[in-house]
C-alpha cells in the first residue's frame, strides 16, 4: 500500500521532464490557477522562447471572417524552404494553451520541426484566445480558415485534395469538431491524417474526475484546478459543455466512426491522459482507424513545451506524427 501512495505522490518522469521541473519549481512562479489569464500569457510565452529552427519559409495574411465582430483571423504556413515553391499538401495546426494563450510564435519550434520532417505546409490559424472571445467563436474562426484554404489554397502554394490535421491540448477539442462541422455543414473536403497530442476533449464534468484528473489534482506542472478554471473562461455556460462541438468525447458513435484515420498521443503525468484515451477507445469502437500511445514518465504537453521537446519520448511521437502525414499526405515515409 505505501508503494501505490507513493507512486501517486511522485511520479516518475524521464531526465528532461525532471529538469524542467525543478526549474519551473524554483523559478517562483505561483500556480498555473493562481495566474490571472495575462500572467499566463507571459508566462507561456516565456516558456516558449527558443532559436528557430533553419530551413522553413513563415508567411502570413488575414482570411475574412467577418462575425462576432471580428474582422479577420489570421493565418501562417509554414513550408520547408526547400520546397517553398513546389504545391504541398496543407496540414492545419490548431494550437493548445487552455483556449487561454498561444500564437505562431510560442508554436513555432513545433511547426518548423513538423513542416520539414513531413514535408507539408503547416497551416496555423491564430484564432482569438479566451476570454477575449469564448465558445464557439474558435470554433468558427478554424473552420473558417480551412473552408478558405479548400476554396483558395491553391493560390497560397497548397494542395486542396486532403489536407491533414494536428492539434494539442485545447486544439484537440478543436481538430475533431472540424471533421463534424464539415460533414454537417457540406464542404467538401477530405481530412486524410489526424493527429492529437494530449488532448482535450471534454469541457463537460468537472464534478466527477477522472482518474488522471485525481491523480494530477494539484499537479506536477498542469493540474485539474488549472484546467477548471480555464474551461469556465472558454465555455462559461454550463449547458454549452454538454455539446459534442465543446466536448468531442460526447459525439455519437456515427460522428466519430467519420473521424479521419488518427493518431493519439497522451502524456503520462497529465490531468488530461484519461480522457485523451477514452477519445482513441470511442474512435476505435466507433470504426475509426485510431492508434493510440501513452508517452510514460512525460508531463502534460511535452511535444510542445520548449522545455520538454528534446526528451527522447517527445521527439519519437513528433517523428512518428510527421512519418504518418507525409506517408498519407505524399506517400513517402520520413522519419
């Protein structure tokens, strides 16, 4: 018994997880809960300084969007310079951050490495962060953006026959709703490959967690509380929650049995593993093709946070991410 009390109170993780933190925890810095949305923000930004990788073109321009007052939403593509003017296959990045922060700087590291080992384009909607503008304006300001890419990709260098999909974290509530939304609004479009890195995929039940949830209540690093707090700055009304457009994991078993073929990668330490996993299960019972691992001795976000990225766990399931998109994308495995 005191073996299992213990394994729960310090969970082992790799060298690289270990460092970063004992880092994090000597900077001072207050819990991710106790932050106001701004000082998160920095923070995150913080974590996220890096020197960019060489080798990949960064362009940007607004698409219209034109509701919730809200003018434009802007877009990068990131390409390989290598094939800057060849016509690639698109894949979108919908960014993680707790819905709360993120932009094409803080992921850039991430989309640089996946651009050049995949050969695609990266495509990065920058859509508006809550509370700034909450539930379903991200929604929207995605779908938005690959309904302009599968109009007019061509004249941005892009394939407009499959186009690929990753997300992390609070993008992983992001990826799966613009499958639906395409099917139920019509557009036509194939979603070949997507991948989910630590995904969120339920807003819903805060009042029973799961057991990742329990076993993270006060962390290391990202715990429940945090996670809380921030699914009531996206999503205030509780009613909105029980949506399968807020909480992919309520979908049908028809709505996931159309998921693309999928790739699900969870965290070990991290309030967000159980539900990550429960999300591969209903797609795999639902029909879908879905393969799923678990990233032992990683904390939450590893594959994104600067970090943690190195750790040879993180670089496998980046690698593997990139192989599946360019093998399903281009037909070449890069690994």
């Amino acid at each position: 018994m005191s073996d299992f009390s213990n394994a729960l109170a310090t969970p082992y993780l790799d060298p690289i997880n270990q460092a970063f933190l004992k880092q994090t925890a000597n900077s001072g810095a207050p819990q991710f809960e106790d932050l106001s949305v701004a000082q998160f923000r920095k923070l995150f930004d913080q974590l996220q300084e890096h020197k960019p990788i060489p080798g990949v073109s960064v362009t940007s321009f607004d698409v219209p969007f034109n509701q919730y007052s809200i003018d434009n939403v802007k877009a990068y593509i990131f390409k390989p310079e290598a094939k800057e003017h060849e016509e690639l296959p698109a894949v979108f990045y919908l960014h993680g951050g707790g819905w709360i922060a993120g932009n094409a700087q803080s992921f850039d590291g991430l989309c640089r490495q996946l651009a050049l080992l995949s050969g695609c384009a990266l495509v990065f909607p920058e859509y508006t962060l809550a509370p700034d503008a909450q539930f379903p304006v991200q929604n929207e300001q995605c779908f938005t953006v690959i309904q302009y890419f599968s109009q007019q990709g061509a004249s941005h260098g892009l394939r407009t026959d499959a186009f690929g999909l990753v997300a992390d974290t609070a993008g992983g509530q992001l990826s799966p709703v613009m499958v639906n939304l395409a099917h139920t609004r019509g557009l036509h479009v194939k979603f070949a490959y997507q991948v989910l890195f630590c995904p969120w995929v339920d807003t819903s039940d805060a009042a029973h967690p799961t057991l990742s949830e329990f076993e993270n209540f006060t962390g290391p690093f990202f715990d429940t509380r945090a996670a809380q707090k921030w699914i009531s700055l996206y999503v205030p009304e509780a009613k909105d929650r029980l949506s399968s457009l807020a909480s992919p994991l309520l979908m049908s078993k028809e709505q996931a049995a159309s998921q693309p073929p999928t790739l699900v990668a969870v965290s070990d330490v991290d309030p967000l593993r159980s539900e990550g996993l429960e999300f591969a299960k209903l797609l795999q019972q639902s029909g879908a093709d879905c393969a799923m691992i678990r990233l032992e001795a990683c904390l939450h976000d590893c594959m994104v946070l600067e970090g943690l990225r190195t750790s040879p766990t993180a670089q496998l399931a980046i690698r593997m991410a990139a192989a599946e998109l360019n093998r399903v994308l281009i037909g070449k495995t890069s690994v």
